[in-house]
C-alpha cells in the first residue's frame, strides 16, 4: 500500500489539470472522503490524492450539468 507521504509521478500534472475545482465546496468533501477511505484501509492511494480527487469533483460537476444522478 502507497502512503500519501510517497509521492506519485502524476502530483504537478494532475495539480494544473483539476486546478479550477480545487475552490469548489465538494474538493474539501471528496478529499476528506477519499482521507478517510485511505485511513480506514478501504482504498490504497496508487495515484496523487489531487488527481483522485479533481477527477471525482471533475465527474460530478460534469453530471449535475447534464442533470444525471448517476
């Protein structure tokens, strides 16, 4: 399992490519979420933290504008 102190090769690319949604309400939710999910041992961080998270931000906020739930 990779600890979120080693750093993944996609950390500066993924941090330019979810950067609009990093002001968002959801990024602090998610990101916590995901935290939480990694401490508990339910998910191993094999990808930067922020690239994990701005792509499930990226993902709702592309959902809500089609009005899909799911």
């Amino acid at each position: 399992m990779m600890s979120r102190s080693a750093k993944p090769r996609r950390e500066s690319k993924s941090k330019q490519l979810y950067k609009s949604y990093e002001e968002l309400p959801i990024w602090t939710i998610v990101s916590k979420s995901v935290t939480e999910l990694v401490n508990n041992g339910d998910l191993s961080e094999t990808t930067a933290h922020t690239y994990i998270v701005g792509y499930i931000c990226k993902s709702i906020v592309e959902a809500e504008k089609l009005g899909a739930s799911s």
